[in-house]
C-alpha cells in the first residue's frame, strides 16, 4: 500500500492518525425553513468508497460541502480525518481533501491549465512535483486519456473528457480523502466502469476514503455502501 502524502500545515494530524475518515453524528442541515436532511449518522471509514444517492434537492451536494465546513450544520457534528470539524481546524481538513464539485468550469486554454489549476491551489501545494506528474500519467492512462489531451485546446475537450481530467488532477493530489460530486454524470459506460476502477484503487489499495455523490447505477454498482439521503428527509 503506497502511504499517502500528508500536507503540509502544522494543524495537519499524521493521516496514519486520522486517514481520511469522515464521521456525522446526528447531523441535521436547514437552508431557511426546508431542513434538507435530519439525524444523519454516518461513518465513511479509511479504505472505504460510500455512495451518495436521492433525489434532486435532498441535500447530497450540501453534505460534501459540509465536510468542508463551507455549509454549517444545523445540529449535530462533523469529525473529518480525525479532526473536529470547526474553526481552529478547517484548514488543515481541506488541505486533507481533494473536492470535485459537480459544475466545475474553471477557465483554461489547454487540458493541461484544468490540471494546474487544481494544483496550484493554496490547500494542494506540495513540493512532490515529479512524484505528482508520474502519478497523473498513471491516473490518466487508468480513466483512458490520451496524454495529447494535456495539449489540447480546452474548448475542444468534450465534457467527459473534462470531467475525467479534473478527476484525474484530483487522485494524482493522493489526499487521504475524495469528496466527489456526480463525476460520472458527462460519461458512457465505459468510461464510468474505468472511473469506478481508479476509485476503488485508491481506496482499496491505496488507503484512501471517498464520498461518492450519484445518480449512476455503473458507479453506485462498484461502491461499499451506498447511502440513500432521502431516508433522513
């Protein structure tokens, strides 16, 4: 098992301490007067891949961002790699994690520039860079990307491809832990199968943890568990 690289801020815990476990207890979430979900207790363990599935406004995504304390909780609690979820320790939990929202357009002019941006992001500096670049060539070949999409013109990149080369920038990070919304949603089946497989690489083999939000049976297939959402209405 490859040992995951732990970040570089002083607040980090070893991730051998914490992993990329993420922990609800009791967790309730309210936008105004619409309570999203209620009571939610749920354990996303190190080594594990967790669906997230339910209907369209049932709170998937507002959970992924709540790990990340950029939605608060209502009531209950967040314990993300082995941290309490709070103000002293927010920013040592999000240089944990690697994030993929859903409606990700970040402005580039090559396929490269999506992987740089990701990168180069405050919460994902590291000094690994050659390790960094051997890994995303691995990544790449696993979700069937050409390396020649790395110098293509970003408008030219089809969703899918897109979609595949952000999660590929996203793994190659080697956080302890993936927050993932709908990274399937662009994607055949074929090419969901191969984003299935990289997941529970990195999980499985590698250590990691990942939060999976989905609609897709393929991916929603290959999980651990999948949690249905709308049992916490």
């Amino acid at each position: 098992m490859e040992k995951r690289t732990p970040c570089e801020s002083d607040q980090c815990l070893p991730t051998e301490e914490g992993g990329g476990r993420v922990s609800f207890s009791h967790a309730t979430l309210a936008l105004g007067d619409r309570t999203l979900f209620r009571h939610l207790d749920l354990t996303v363990g190190q080594g594990q891949l967790i669906g997230l599935s339910g209907e369209s406004g049932c709170g998937k995504t507002s959970l992924l961002r709540a790990v990340l304390g950029f939605v608060p909780l209502t009531s209950g609690s967040v314990e993300v790699c082995g941290l309490p979820l709070d103000a002293h320790h927010v920013d040592a939990i999000r240089r944990q994690t690697a994030y993929v929202p859903q409606e990700l357009q970040p402005l580039a002019e090559k396929g490269v520039d999506l992987i740089h941006l990701t990168h180069h992001l405050e919460h994902n500096r590291t000094a690994a860079q050659a390790e960094r670049a051997e890994r995303l060539a691995q990544i790449m070949k696993m979700l069937g990307l050409d390396a020649s999409l790395l110098q293509l013109a970003a408008p030219k990149l089809s969703g899918g491809q897109r979609q595949r080369l952000l999660l590929a920038a996203a793994l190659a990070l080697q956080k302890p832990l993936l927050l993932l919304d709908e990274p399937s949603s662009a994607l055949d089946e074929d090419s969901t199968q191969r984003v299935g497989l990289a997941l529970l690489r990195a999980c499985h083999e590698e250590g990691g943890a990942a939060l999976v939000v989905s609609h897709d049976p393929v991916l929603l297939a290959v999980c651990d568990q999948v949690i249905d959402l709308n049992r916490y209405a």
